[in-house]
C-alpha cells in the first residue's frame, strides 16, 4: 500500500536510485556502481538520519522536481547545487547541507548544479525500493536496481518508507576542495608507453571533454604514445582505471565501469581524490600527479576521516 510518496514532475537529468555500489560481482559481469562522490552521499544521509548505507537520488547538473503527494518527511540536497522548496504556490531557495521539512502538497525544484556534475537528494528514513544483491544502486545500462533498472522518469511514484518523525532540522558546515591536481597511481601497462609520454602525461593538462557519464570520462591533450601494444588481452578492471586507446587520448573509468577491458592502462584515479575528478564538467583542465601505493592509502584514511569528522560536528 503506498501511504507515502513523491510524483515525479520534471525527472531532471541521469536521475537514479544510488548507494554506496554494488560489490563482489565483477565475475558475474556486473559493476559496483554506485554514488560518484562518497562525501556528497554520506552527508546527504546523516542529515536526515539515515543509514550510511541507505540509497539516496543521485543527478547530475538538472535534478528533479518532485511533488510530495502522501505523507510528511524530511528531506536535504547535497553538492553544490541551486533548488527551491515550493510550499502553497511560494517559492524559496534552498541552502545545500541543510534538512527541510515537506508536507503534503510540497515541492522541491532541483534547478541545477553549479560548476560541478552531482547532487544527491535524500529523505528521512530513506526510499522505498527493493535491493539487488544487497545494493539499491541502478546500473542503467545493463537494467539492474530499483525502478527496474531505469533512470527516473516523468510521472515516475518515488514511495517513501515513513512519515517524518524528527521536529529538529540539521545542517552541516564545510569547505568544498575544488582543485585541478588529481594524484593517481602508475597503472600496470604503465610500461607501454614512451618516456616522453610518461613524462607529459604527470606535467601536461588534459581537458575533460563531453563525451563524458556515469561510466566514462573522455579527455583530450598531449597525444600518448605506446611503444609496445594499443591492445592487451582483456582483463579485470577497476573503477578510476584511466586507459589509453589506439588514439592516444585517455579515457578515466568511472563507476559504471565494464568489468573488463583490452587497452592498457596507464594509471588510475587514487580513492581520496575520485569525487574531486567525477564532480568536473566539460571544458575543465587536470593534470595528473603520480603518488606511491602507500601514500594513496593514507589518503584514503584522511578522506574517510574527513567525511566522518563533518558528520560528527552536525548542528541544529
């Protein structure tokens, strides 16, 4: 029976159901998926008081615009994102990192993303939808998760699981990095490429182009030359896997990766700074930074530790 939900009025663009991925499939053909950008996700889901593992709507640059036909809930908007709350034909903008409460008749309009790709949407108590395989992220591609495997659509019903039972509302306080030095490690066909190459690769920039989604990221600039081979044997890859085809220009693997790949691999995107690199919009310029595997776990450490201590110091 659905007591609580949303009508979809406006789906905006790439609208899913995501968490934190779907693991341990690889060998089934079946990609992690999941949130681009951990930290958004994860505070989207403290501020209401969910699980950390509990699914959120992930868009990039047009969110959707909702009407909360049933119910009472609460809801916050993550990323660096422009939105109004729309109550009794009013509207009002919205402060990101901060919870609202909606009633019956409410609306939320997600106008867009500002210099970034991504926002998330989350609701107290979370999103009624049916995990699969212990995960409630959509792989659009190959119509896997919730809304059978489909972007959100137009007159979409987006069920909540219960009426709102917190009066208190949250915020978060933090300083966005946004900078254009991603570290990566030396991938293993690093070897396949020349020593120029090698070396304009770590000090040349690369533009992020638009053939750009959720499962590549296509960039253009100093051509890289491979001395050995432009095909190796397909093998397993990972996510932020930054492949180089016959063309010489790079191609970062993303979240919806294939779960296999036949062109070498030159380096690949270090966990700590994968949001950095998926939150780019076309026409921006990176360069890479080489880091060694002990440094990039580290890294890693400090970026987890960086969400949780946001988390922690969560206020009224």
């Amino acid at each position: 029976m659905i007591n609580n939900f949303f009508e979809v009025l406006r789906a905006g663009i790439n609208t899913t159901y995501q968490d934190k991925g779907r693991f341990h499939m690889q060998h089934l053909g079946v990609a992690p998926g999941g949130c681009m950008d951990l930290k958004s996700f994860s505070i989207a889901n403290a501020l209401v008081g969910n699980k950390p593992e509990d699914g959120v709507l992930e868009f990039a640059y047009q969110g959707p615009m909702l009407k909360l036909v049933k119910g009472k809930t609460k809801i916050v908007v993550t990323g660096n994102v422009i939105f109004q709350i729309i109550k009794k034909g009013e509207a009002k903008n919205g402060e990101c990192n901060k919870s609202y409460d909606l009633g019956e008749g409410d609306q939320i309009d997600i106008l867009a993303t500002q210099k970034s790709a991504y926002g998330y949407l989350a609701v107290e108590g979370g999103f009624n939808v049916k995990p699969f395989c212990n995960s409630v992220s959509t792989l659009a591609r190959a119509y896997i998760g919730p809304n059978n495997g489909e972007k959100i659509k137009i007159k979409d019903k987006i069920i909540i699981k219960r009426s709102s039972a917190n009066d208190k509302n949250f915020k978060a306080k933090f300083l966005s990095k946004d900078k254009n030095i991603i570290r990566v490690l030396k991938g293993s066909q690093f070897n396949y490429f020349s020593k120029e190459s090698q070396k304009n690769f770590f000090s040349k920039e690369y533009t992020i182009t638009k053939l750009t989604d959720r499962m590549g990221m296509r960039l253009e600039g100093k051509v890289i030359k491979n001395i050995v081979s432009t095909n190796i044997r397909s093998e397993g890859i990972t996510k932020g896997a930054i492949q180089v085809p016959a063309d010489g220009q790079p191609i970062v693997l993303l979240s919806d990766h294939p779960t296999i790949g036949g062109y070498p691999k030159i380096a690949n995107i270090i966990s700590a700074d994968y949001h950095l690199l998926a939150q780019k919009t076309p026409g921006e310029k990176i360069f890479f930074q080489n880091v060694e595997l002990q440094e990039a776990e580290q890294l890693y450490k400090e970026h987890l530790n960086s969400i949780s201590e946001i988390i922690k110091n969560i206020k009224e």
